[in-house]
C-alpha cells in the first residue's frame, strides 16, 4: 500500500493545505459538529487534488488538523 506521505506531499504553506485547516477552523469557530467540519474539509482538500483516491483523503488531511 502506498504511504499517505507519498500521495501528494503539501507543505503548510500550499494553498491547498492553507484552504483546508482554514476550512475546518472556521466551521468549528462557528459551531460546526466536528464530523461536518472534517467532511467539507475533505470536500476542499479533493477539489484541490481530485487525483487522490476519496478513500484516502481522510487519512491525507487527518495530520493537517488540530
């Protein structure tokens, strides 16, 4: 199985990885259930990369949110 690490490698810096922790942060700051908050971050970081497998997003973003 191939690492998370090696499907798309974004630094903090990279407007994907940027639009995504911003995403999550601002749905829990308005009170967003966690679960809703993760998902439309998925939904963000796939449109950024729609070459990654869905079934591996979560584990892709996982590391990227507090």
């Amino acid at each position: 199985m191939t690492d998370v690490r090696e499907i798309v490698a974004c630094s903090p810096s990279a407007a994907c990885h940027q639009a995504v922790t911003r995403t999550y942060a601002q749905m829990r700051e308005n009170g967003a259930d966690e679960r809703v908050a993760f998902e439309a971050a998925q939904k963000v970081y796939t449109w950024h990369h729609p070459e990654v497998p869905r079934d591996r997003v979560p584990y892709v973003i996982a590391d990227w949110l507090p």
